[in-house]
C-alpha cells in the first residue's frame, strides 16, 4: 500500500464512507465536490492508500483575493496599495476520523502548500489562505505558522514567501 495524494476524480475515488466528524465537510466531499471541479469553483486534492481509492483525506484550493487592510502592518507595508491583492484559497482540509493521529492532515497541509506555490510560478499569488470552522483547526494552522486575519479569527494566512521546502 502507498498513500499517494492526487486530483479527485469521482469516477475512481470512493468517497460515501468519507467521515470526518463535521457535516459541512462530509456533505462537501461527498455530493459537492464533483460539482466544483467541473465549475471550476475548486481543485479537489484526495488522499488515498493505494490500491484501495477511499478517500482518507482532502483538501481544496482556489483562487481568492485579499483585502490589503486585512494583513498585518509588517505584511502589508511591503506590497502595493491596490485595494485586492491575489491569494490562494484553502477552503476546506478533511481527514477522516478511522485515519486521524496518523499524521494525514499535516501530509495534506504541505501537500496543499507544494501545490500552492508551484502554482503562484504561473499565476501570482501572495499568501495562501485558510478559512476554518473551529478554534481547534485555528490552532493546527497557527501551528505551520499561518497568521491569523485582523478582523476574522477564524481566518489565518501563510506568505508565500514563507513556504520553503
């Protein structure tokens, strides 16, 4: 078996056991997931332990734009004054509950970093952004060292500067 994280593909992962403990999340990867893809809404990144195609984790990313005055004064100092600056959006980051403590949500977390970055070589980005339902998720990205927003705690961002592998 080998845990490989690759693009969802809804015709080869299974996702109807996905079960992560909060029903937005399971909802999504379950019945929302396929939709966004095609739309072009998200990019839906899986984590499977091959050859089985369970989804034992995932993540989304998607285009997103800052406000300027919501970035701390040392950030924003150093970038032009347009009033929207782009960014990456981390929208939702899942790992099922018969896979937590395995170490599979901070697999996921550099995966989506990786992604993020190679990403801003052809499409400017300057932060990735993390929404997160809950004071226990706020803490697991704080951790990684993501800063959170002035004016929404539950909203945390990492320069891409910052990320180096």
């Amino acid at each position: 078996m080998t845990l490989k994280s690759e693009l969802f593909d809804k015709r080869r992962h299974i996702r109807s056991g996905f079960c992560c403990g909060n029903d937005s999340l399971d909802n999504y990867i379950r019945k929302q997931a396929s939709q966004d893809l095609e739309r072009k809404i998200s990019t839906v990144f899986i984590l499977v332990d091959e050859p089985d195609f369970h989804v034992l984790a995932y993540y989304t990313l998607s285009s997103y734009t800052v406000n300027i005055t919501d970035l701390d004064e040392d950030m924003a100092k150093r970038l032009p004054r347009y009033p929207r600056l782009p960014a990456t959006l981390l929208g939702r980051l899942a790992v099922d509950n018969r896979h937590k403590g395995k170490g599979y949500g901070e697999l996921m977390l550099v995966d989506a970093l990786i992604n993020s970055l190679n990403a801003s070589i052809q499409v400017a980005s300057l932060a990735v952004i993390a929404e997160t339902l809950d004071d226990k998720a706020v803490s697991f990205y704080i951790k990684y060292g993501f800063r959170q927003f002035k004016h929404e705690p539950r909203k945390l961002y990492l320069p891409m500067k910052s990320i180096v592998f």
